[in-house]
C-alpha cells in the first residue's frame, strides 16, 4: 500500500492525492484510489468497503485504524 501525497503551507498539515491499494482486506488485487481533492465525500452501500479505505489511510499516516477506535469505546 502507498499513498501519495503533497504537502500544505501550514506545518502538520497534508493532502493525500492517491492511494494505491494491494490485498488489504476486502480490496483483492491492485486498485488505484483517487485523485482526492480538498474535500473528499466518501459514500457506498453497506459492506462496500467505505470503513477499509479509512483503516488504509490511516495505515498510511500511521494512525490508529477506525476499527479499532470503535472496539475501544464499546
């Protein structure tokens, strides 16, 4: 997996552009996410993978995925 990105003018701040994907959970095979703008909708019906690609961005900026952020409030 490996994103793209470029950098903003303030300090701590970024902009994805891609996200390239490869056999992380339920994305099978090579996809290609993007280009992302300054502001990104992300919409699907359930089971559509909407919450996987926010755990893949978050991998990516060395986050702590949403899955988990979920199983610790619960």
């Amino acid at each position: 997996m490996r994103g793209s990105s470029s950098l903003d003018s303030l300090p701590g701040k970024g902009h994805l552009d891609t996200l390239e994907i490869e056999n992380f959970k339920s994305y099978k095979g090579f996809h290609l996410i993007g280009p992302f703008s300054r502001f990104t909708a992300i919409i699907g019906p359930n089971g559509s993978g909407k919450s996987n690609l926010m755990d893949a961005i978050s991998f990516v900026w060395r986050e702590t995925p949403i899955s988990r952020r979920h199983q610790k409030c619960v």
